[in-house]
C-alpha cells in the first residue's frame, strides 16, 4: 500500500516535472555566485590544495581523492569564468587568462589522478602564474603581490619585522 502511494506520487512528480520542463524558455547557465565568491569559495581553496602539495601531501586514497576533486575544480572553475555574462574586461583576453587556469588546473588533474607529486609540485608554477596573469590585467589595486615566482621589487616588501598583509601571504 505505502509502496503504491509513493509510486503514485513520483509519477505525478515526474509529470509536473516534465510539464515544467517542457514549457518556458530553454534554460541557460546563470551565474550564482559573484565573481568574488567565486574566487575566494573555489579557485583559492583548490589552487592552494595544489600551490601546498608538498607539504599537505596525501598519504591514503581518500586524501588523494580530496586533492583530485580539488584539481578539478580548479580547472572546472576557469570554465565557470569563460561564461559569458562574467567576463571582465576584454572578452578576448578574459578567454586566454582564463585558459591558462583551465589548461594549469587540467594538468593538475591529470598528475593528481596519476598520483604523481613531483609532477604536482612542477606545476605550482604554472597555477600559480595563470592567477597572477588574469589580475594584472584586471585587478586595478593589484600588482605587488605577486612575488612567489619572481623577485619581489624590493619596496613591495615589507619592513623587516613586520608580517605582511593578509593577501599578500596568502592568495596570488
Ligand atoms: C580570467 C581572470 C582571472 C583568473 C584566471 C583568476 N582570477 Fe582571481 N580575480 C579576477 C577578478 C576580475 C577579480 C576581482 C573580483 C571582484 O572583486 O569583483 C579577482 C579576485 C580574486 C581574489 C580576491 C577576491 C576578493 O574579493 O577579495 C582572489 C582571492 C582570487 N581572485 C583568487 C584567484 C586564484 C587563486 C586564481 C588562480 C587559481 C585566480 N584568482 C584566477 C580574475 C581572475
């Protein structure tokens, strides 16, 4: 009986399901988040699962999981920012930084699959740099952060003693 009633209501679910599919408008991808919440929610946490490989380096299957869905997001992630009503700028120009996340964080997927970190910790320049590209370009305020990979200009460093910024120690 109980068995019955459930039926009865998943195909009269199904049906109002399929009518509301059926009808309005084709459905488009619609941003969710802003571009802002992107970055901090998913591209920080992803890049970093990978830009600190060496040191919170997997050591069992589930964290080796944990690093691959994090690798995919990050290239996933580009393809969320490719979306058109988010480009920032020149669309053009968009499409290529945004590639460089898309091919650094595909890179990192296939390494993580392979379980291979040497090959991880050889691609942290790359991730890295395709953060940095897309935010020079695009981000006024930005610009002497940006030091891991390269020689920090000597008056973006802070005084000695002194810790430096919330984003300048963390986020590319
Ligand atoms: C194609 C361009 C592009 C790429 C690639 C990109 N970003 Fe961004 N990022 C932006 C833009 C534009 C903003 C400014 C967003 C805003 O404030 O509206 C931003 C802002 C940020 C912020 C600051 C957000 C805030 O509100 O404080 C962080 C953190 C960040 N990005 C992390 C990353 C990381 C990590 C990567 C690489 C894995 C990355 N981004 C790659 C375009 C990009």
């Amino acid at each position: 009986m109980a068995r019955k009633i459930v039926l009865a209501a998943l195909v009269a679910g199904l049906a109002g399901a399929a009518a509301a599919w059926d009808d309005g408008p084709v459905p488009e991808p619609e941003p969710i988040g802003t571009m802002s919440e992107l970055m901090i929610k998913l591209m920080y946490p992803a890049s970093d699962a990978i830009l600190y490989v060496e040191s919170r380096a997997p050591t069992n299957e589930v964290e080796w999981n944990e690093l691959q869905a994090q690798a995919l997001l990050l290239a996933e992630s580009a393809n969320l920012i490719m979306m058109p009503s988010r480009v920032v700028g020149d669309a053009d120009e968009w499409m290529r930084d945004a590639r460089l996340m898309f091919d650094a964080g595909a890179a990192a997927y296939e390494a993580a699959l392979e379980q291979d970190l040497e090959a991880l910790i050889a691609l942290n320049e790359q991730v890295y740099m395709s953060c940095v590209v897309c935010h020079r370009r695009t981000r006024p305020d930005y610009g002497r952060n940006y030091k891991r990979f390269e020689g920090p200009p000597v008056e973006a460093l802070p005084p000695a003693g002194e810790a430096p910024p919330a984003e300048e120690a963390g986020a590319p």
